[in-house]
C-alpha cells in the first residue's frame, strides 16, 4: 500500500500537538498493516472518502487511489 499525504495533511499535521502527532502517526502505521481495520466510509459531501478515527475529535479522512 502506498500512502500520500497531501500538502493540507501535512500542514494541518504540523499543527497538532506532541502527543496527537505521536498517535495519528500510529494509527497510520496500524492503516498501513490493517487497511480496514476502525474505518469507515464517510457520507454527503465527502463520499468517496473514508475516515480513521485518532482519538477524540481528531480523524483522518482519505480517498483510496487505484494503483498505477
């Protein structure tokens, strides 16, 4: 699997404090092993879309590519 951030996620990325970075770091790195492992599709304006849940309010929402 290859994951891309996008320029806003890296951004908004750099705003999270110490201990969120740490955790939505390891939630991607869950992603990666288990891709449908806590996800879930997201509906309205964001369909096509999916979302990890971090913890508390903070997610990640993404959009599976096909491969090239």
């Amino acid at each position: 699997m290859n994951v891309r951030p996008q320029k806003s996620f890296n951004r908004q990325f750099s705003r999270l404090k110490s201990n969120q970075k740490q955790t939505a770091t390891n939630r991607i790195k869950l992603f990666v092993i288990n891709p449908y492992d806590a996800q879930h599709p997201l509906k309205g304006e964001w369909h096509g879309y999916r979302s990890i849940s971090v913890g508390g309010d903070l997610r990640i929402h993404f959009k599976e590519l096909p491969d090239k």
